[in-house]
C-alpha cells in the first residue's frame, strides 16, 4: 500500500490524500503516501503542503485518527516541476517498493489563447508524460485524473474518438483528451496498468462534515467570485445580461465523494470511469441562486452574447464570461453512472441540488477567498 500522489494542494488532490491518510489507518499503519508538489508564489513546497492541513479545511473522521503519527511516518514530500523533473529528486523512493501513481496535478486554465495552451501543453500534456517516463522505474500503476468534459459519448463509435471530430471547449478538455487516447498505449510500453478517472465540476464537501468546505473556489464559484468583487465598485447594481442554455444545466460532484471514489477506484480493475452525478443542476436554479447569497439582482438572460454592453456587461465578458460561457451553453450529457454507483453502493450520492444554496453561502461567508494557494 504506497502511494505517489501529485496535486496535493489542490481542491480534489487534498481529499484524495485525506482518504489515502484514512486508508494507511484502516491498514494498522502500513504503506507510505509520496507527495509530488512544487514551491510557488513565494512559498516553499514545504509551507504550501501544510496549508492541507488547515484546521477549517480537514474533513471530522481525520480529527479521529492520530493524524500527526501519519504525517510524521508515512508521508514523504519531493519538491518537483513536472517540466523539469531530475533523477536526484527520486532518491528518497524506495526502489524495493512499487507505488500506485495517482496524477492529479494539473493547470485548469481554461482560456483559450496562446498563452493558455502553452500552459495546458507543458502542464497537462508534457508534464504528464515526463511524469510517467521518470517513475516507470518505481510504480506498477498509473491512475490519471482527468476530467468528464474530455470524454464525447456522442463520438465514442470506437473505443477513442478521433481527435479531428470532437469540438473541445478549450486547451484543457482537449489535452486532457488527447493524453487520455495515448496513456494507454504509454504505459502498455512501459509494462504499467494504468485506468483514467473523470470527475465532473467540483463543489464543496458533501458527504463528510463540515459540509460545504472547499480549498479552492474554480469554475462556477468563479462566476460568484466575479460578481462578490464587482458589487462594492461602480458596476454594482446595472444590468448583466448573461448567457446560458436555460434547457441545460451543470454536472457537479462533490469533492469527497470523488475522492472517495477514486481512492476506490485505484483498487480495482476498472480502465475508466466516470466520476459524476446522476442529475444536472439546471443553469435555470444555479445562476439565481448563487446570485441571491451574493446579493446582486440586476440580471436577465439571454441565449446570445448581447450587443451594445454596458460597463459591466464588458468587464463580464472580458474576464470570466470567455472561459464559463461555453460550459453555460453546452447540452448536457449523458452519462452511464453504472459502474460508479456499483462502486459506491453504500455511500449516498450528494443531492447537489438541494445543498447548492449552502454551498453558494460559504462561499460568501469565505469571501470567497482560497484557502489553498
């Protein structure tokens, strides 16, 4: 039972931890969880690792558990950029073990500009490759976290689809995409197993308490983000006219049950899942409602980008409205929850729906202001 973990500080990536944690735990305190993390924004990997364990962010069944032996015996940090990985940086692996990989770092830059795919190539694409290529020698199995919106099922006639044919929303969906359709094939060269896990959008913590919690506020949250900071400016209080597809809505997930079922996942023989909820969250209900908690009611929408903008309508869809409109936009998909539901059968799928009011009104509470950098 030993672990290499990447994205640690990241929303979905720290709750995998906490559940490999609980997992070492279960296991009379056998196995080694390995943490790849870099330094960045003036802090060392060190400091950014123990924003994890910031009192408000850990889930209640970690308060139960002696948390600081775990820390101190069976977790292991290496200071790593996935561009630029050297060898000396793997000493501290145990070359008499084989870890599981679980990749879930990743930029989750979805702009779609020069700059943006750069980013998401070197990150997503490169980095995972060169990730892959320098532990070959130390793992047994890759298990890549990827994301619900690289997977097409209306394209998916053969086992991948063809590149060429599906219309990615943006750098991200399509690199993640594309290394799904070649991870395969990498690590069957190298003599890896390896299975591709897709959460959908990630909310706050549903399932274990506090409710609500999140590290990170990214993609919809976003959408609040943007209008919590502009309603103490001059644009409080004109008319935004925002787009949506109001026959459509949004796949949300819960970040524990997520985590949850990826940790489970790792342990079985399933090559691909997807980790999202049975029902969308209707544009419709989600909007207004996340509007409300902020207190900005001088809305409408529409079903096209609006001509003659007024001042905040420009500010809308030169920062946010870009990357968010075409998941505002898009039809929903459908998915097969089978294989997830027989997996988790004794966890009760979050209703997003009636806890998205709550989820809303702590990011509020937060102002919404990231616990994890």
């Amino acid at each position: 039972m030993n672990f290499i973990l990447t994205g640690v500080t990241g929303v979905l990536g720290s709750h995998i931890f906490y559940e490999l944690l609980q997992k070492i735990h279960d296991n009379n305190y056998n196995g080694e969880i390995v943490l790849l993390l870099r330094s960045k924004n003036d802090k060392t990997h060190t400091e950014r690792f123990e924003e994890v364990f910031t009192e408000k962010l850990l889930p209640g069944y970690l308060k139960q558990i002696d948390i600081e032996r775990l820390r101190s015996n069976h977790v292991k940090l290496i200071d790593m950029d996935l561009q630029n990985i050297n060898d000396a940086d793997l000493e501290i692996l145990n070359t008499n073990k084989r870890y599981q990989l679980i990749h879930c770092a990743a930029s989750v830059n979805l702009g779609n500009n020069a700059s943006a795919y750069e980013e998401i190539r070197n990150i997503n694409y490169l980095g995972t490759q060169n990730l892959i290529q320098a532990l070959r020698p130390y793992i047994h199995q890759v298990s890549y976290i990827s994301t619900a919106f690289a997977y097409r099922p209306m394209e998916y006639n053969e086992q991948y689809p063809v590149m060429s044919e599906v219309a990615y929303r943006n750098y991200y969906e399509q690199f993640k995409a594309q290394m799904e359709k070649e991870l395969f094939e990498l690590c069957e060269g190298y003599g890896l197993k390896c299975q591709v896990l897709r959460p959908s959008i990630i909310c706050g913590r549903l399932v274990d308490h506090p409710h609500h919690v999140i590290g990170r506020f990214l993609v919809f949250y976003l959408f609040g983000a943007f209008f919590y900071r502009i309603k103490h400016s001059n644009y409080n209080g004109m008319q935004l006219r925002i787009t949506i597809n109001s026959a459509s809505g949004l796949n949300i997930v819960a970040v524990d049950y997520a985590a949850k079922a990826i940790v489970r996942a790792i342990d079985t023989d399933i090559k691909e899942l997807n980790i999202v909820s049975s029902k969308y969250v209707p544009n419709t209900f989600t909007i207004p409602v996340l509007l409300k908690e902020i207190g900005w009611d001088t809305f409408e929408f529409t079903d096209a980008i609006p001509e003659n903008m007024n001042a905040a309508e420009k500010m809308y869809y030169r920062t946010v409205g870009p990357q968010l409109n075409d998941y505002l936009l898009a039809p929903d998909y459908d998915f097969d929850v089978d294989i997830l539901s027989e997996l988790m059968k004794d966890i009760q799928e979050p209703d997003i729906y009636t806890h998205f009011e709550g989820l809303c009104r702590y990011a509020v509470e937060q102002q919404f202001n990231n616990i994890l950098a």
